[in-house]
C-alpha cells in the first residue's frame, strides 16, 4: 500500500493556481535474490501499483491536464553487500 500526497502546479496561464490530492494505492511486488558469494548478492525486483484515487487536474479553459494512469509497472535490479 502506498499512502502519500500529489501536487500539480499550473503556470503559463492567467489564473496560475496550485492543487493537492491525496494518493492511495494497492501495490503487488516480486524480489529475487542470488548470492554472489559470502559478502555480495543480486536483488531483482518488479511489480505493479493501481491508484484507488485517481483525480483529475483541471485548468480554467483547457480543461483536464493530468490523471494518473490506472496502472503503473516498476522494475529494479541491485548490488547487494552483506555485513
């Protein structure tokens, strides 16, 4: 689960504003590990985050600007060293 805050900043229009919303999302992540040896290993990971809130920013004319995808992926690969 992810809990935080979003922030979007309008400029390059008459009424410049700010606008804040909360962020919520359901997260879903694998992780690999292999050893290297006694004092290194590799660490894999990858997985997916859905909002459950996904609000819409707005600028007076244009309209909607920016919504946050349904869905995200992310992937990351490390060293890791043991102590």
């Amino acid at each position: 689960m992810e809990v935080g805050s979003q922030r979007g900043t309008a400029f390059g229009v008459v009424a410049p504003s700010v606008g804040e919303a909360l962020w919520l999302a359901g997260t879903l992540q694998g992780l690999s590990r292999w050893s290297l040896g006694p004092r290194f290993g590799l660490v894999a990971a990858a997985g997916a985050s859905a909002p459950l809130l996904r609000p819409e920013y707005v600028i007076d004319g244009p309209g909607p600007v920016f919504r946050a995808a349904a869905v995200s992926f992310r992937a990351g690969l490390g060293l890791e060293v043991y102590f």
